[in-house]
C-alpha cells in the first residue's frame, strides 16, 4: 500500500498488540506516519502484530517494546528508546489497560482494587508523566500557528462519565483518565502540545468477549439502550484517535470525546 496520508513524524502507542491499540497503529500508518514504536506487555503478540502490518506497510519502520505501565522505570525506558530510534515522539495513544469484574464496593478486596488503578490511572500518569516531557523540549513538528510539538489521546471510557455496579476499580480509574486528560493540557499551556482523551463504549475486543461482560454488551447496545443498536468496532474508535491527534483537531485540547455509538444520549 502506498503512503496515500498526510501526517508524518513519530507514534507511540501503548497497548499495541491488541484491541483499540492495534487498530490505531494501523490507522496512523494509514495517514501517513511510517515510524512507531508498539508497546504492550505481550512482547509474542507485538511480534506477530508487527509481522501482520509489515505485510501491508513494508516501507514503515516498527520498534517494539515490552513494557509494564505500573514500573515507572520501564515506561521511561519506553520513551528513551523511542526518541533513540527515531528522534523525537509526536503522537502517543495511551491504551495499555485492564477491565474488572468483581463484586460490590464492601466486598472488593484492595488488591483487585489496586491492580486496576494501578494499570489504568497509574500507568496513564506515567506514560504522560514521560511523554510530556519530551515533547515539551522538541520544536513542532511543523512551523506555524497551528504546528504541534505533540499530541497525546488517553483511552478513558463512558464509565468514566457514570457508574457501573460491581466495577469501582474500572469506573475510578477512568474517571481518574478524564481529570489528568484535563490537568496535563492546562499544565503545557501555550507550548503548543494537545492532551485529549476518548471514551469508547462497548466495543468489541478481547476484554468485552468473555461471557458475562459479553452478554452486558449485548444487554447496553440494544435498540432501547443505544441508537446505534451495536457494540463499535476497534477501527472506529482509532479513527477518531488519529483525528484527534492530527492538525485536523487543532484546536481540540483537554477534552474526552464520546465515541459510544450514542449511549449517553
């Protein structure tokens, strides 16, 4: 496939070997980005993810990296090896992130707690922690008004906008998403790097597929829950990502754009 995009520079993308996260390293290949780093903790499934676009993108260059989102060593690793290999870093998608399943507030134990947040809302704070500063001490992309040093999309969540029973450790997390998303654009004000987030609704990926999240996902995109009448596709969602990150969105900052086929509604 020929470069047919219009975006160029570095992508970073957390969570790349599955779901949302893949969907976005083949999306931004599709608007023109041929160098990126993929990041997942599944270093087998990064080799095949990496193999399977190698096959339609065999001009762009992939560096993969094995990381934990909680270890604030690796995620600094992560961003050094990004800026080593290719020079700078110019869209992050921060998707690394884990569900739960569980039972009601009184009885959740603080390790099951812990061990969402952590992912979720910790490894989110590291990444932008490490990410921001780097972009913070690049020149923009391109000269101008309108030219970015970066932009970074945050994966937060429509239950990061309401409540779900037997879920606080995934409602907080995501909420906790939508507050830093605001915090980090209001942070680097005027250097002319973006902070948004997105919140999907039930999309189908591995983490809605086993059987009782499964048939909650049927029950929310009914007709009389959600217009749209269907759970989304990962591609959907990395398509508003890659929009938000280019100079399309550029006045676009320290939002969460919904992307939940009309749940909220």
């Amino acid at each position: 496939m020929t470069n047919t995009g219009s975006m160029n520079g570095v992508g970073l993308v957390t969570g790349a070997a599955s779901g949302i996260g893949k969907a976005t390293v083949q999306a931004l290949l599709e608007a023109g980005v041929r160098r990126v780093l993929m990041a997942d903790v599944n270093d087998e499934a990064l080799l095949k993810t990496r193999a399977d676009l190698h096959q339609t993108y065999p001009d762009a260059e992939f560096e993969l990296f094995t990381v934990d989102v909680t270890n604030e060593d690796m995620v600094k690793a992560m961003v050094t090896r990004a800026v080593e290999k290719f020079g700078r870093i110019d869209y992050c998608l921060n998707s690394a992130g884990v569900g739960s399943a569980g039972g009601k507030i009184g009885d959740t134990t603080l390790e099951a707690y812990n061990y969402t947040v952590n992912i979720n809302q910790t490894g989110t704070f590291l990444c932008l922690k490490y990410e921001l500063a780097q972009m913070d001490k690049q020149e923009p992309l391109h000269p101008g008004r309108r030219g970015q040093r970066g932009a970074i999309v945050n994966i937060a969540s429509i239950l990061g906008f309401k409540g779900l029973a037997t879920a606080v450790p995934y409602c907080t997390s995501k909420h906790a998403v939508i507050g830093m998303t605001k915090v980090a654009a209001i942070d680097y004000t005027g250097r002319q790097i973006r902070v948004n987030a997105i919140a999907p609704g039930w999309i189908e990926t591995a983490m809605t597929a086993p059987p009782g999240i499964h048939a909650l996902v049927e029950m929310e995109t009914r007709p009389e829950s959600c217009p749209l009448a269907r759970p989304g596709q990962p591609d959907e969602i990395a398509d508003v990502i890659v929009f938000m990150m280019s100079e399309k969105a550029s006045y676009v900052n320290g939002t969460t754009w919904q992307a939940e086929g009309g749940l909220l509604a």
